[in-house]
C-alpha cells in the first residue's frame, strides 16, 4: 500500500514519517513534506489486517491455522488458545506431517488476515488500572483466538 499524504502529494513510509507528541493527538504522524498530521491506522486494532480484502486465495499457511484451529475446535473465547498455545499445536501438527514449522511471527501475521476476512476472531480484553498516578494499564488475560461461524468446519 502506497500512502501519500492529501496535502503535498508525497509518499509515506515508515521512513519518511516522524511521530509528534505535541502535534496532535498521540496516534497521529507528521508528513516530512508539509509538516501536517494525519492518521496512520485506518482501521481500528483488532479487526485484522487492512489489506484482507485483497487476499484472493488462502495460501498453505492460512489453511494450517485453520486446520489446528478446528482440530482443536476453538470456536468461542472460552475455549479458544492464546498465541503460544497455539503455535505449540502448529509445531505438533506440523511435525507430525513432515511439514515446515512456521514462526510464531508468521502465524501471527496469518491469523490477522484471516481475521480481516472474518474467519476467525480475537477477543478485546478487559484492562486492570495498575497505577492510578501515572494512569498505567494492563490487560487482564492474553487474547485467545477462535473461529468464527465462517471459519468453522
């Protein structure tokens, strides 16, 4: 994805963009050319990767995720797994067929696309206030991730 900044017209990349405390909100960028803010994610965290809907085909790692998913039959937050969880059936599953083990990296980054095409899912957690004077938090549990109902088979 090409992002040019409305205003001058330059190409944004993670190279060209600073971040600014003092020039707007927290999560805003600074275009180098023209000095103007502007949104770097455009879609909210957690609702997968934004470039899903570009995904013609799911590729052998989307269908491993898939498959150790349903085998394990994760399809609510309750009986969902937590990313090491799950990369520890993914080197079972795999090593049992003979097939490469990925990283848990990379199935990371498949999971996010499967869910921006809706076939799985990762529940918000609930955050704990730890220090009321500096206003620091903490989620309460790890995410899980779980099937939709597209996803399972």
């Amino acid at each position: 994805m090409n992002r040019k900044c409305a205003r001058c017209g330059r190409l944004l990349t993670n190279k060209t963009t600073f971040k600014a405390s003092d020039a707007g909100p927290p999560s805003a960028d600074i275009c180098p050319g023209c000095g103007r803010p502007y949104e770097g994610r455009t879609n909210r965290r957690g609702t997968g990767a934004y470039y899903a809907s570009e995904i013609s085909q799911l590729g052998p790692g989307h269908l491993l995720c898939l498959a150790v998913l349903n085998s394990t039959k994760a399809r609510s937050f309750e009986s969902g797994l937590r990313l090491h969880k799950l990369w520890l059936a993914t080197r079972q599953f795999c090593e049992s067929i003979g097939r490469r083990v990925p990283t848990k990296g990379g199935l990371s980054g498949r999971l996010s696309e499967l869910s921006g095409l809706g076939l799985v899912a990762s529940a918000p957690n609930e955050t704990e206030l730890i220090d009321p004077a500096s206003m620091k938090f903490r989620s309460r549990e790890k995410s899980r991730w779980y099937l939709t109902a597209l996803g399972a088979v």
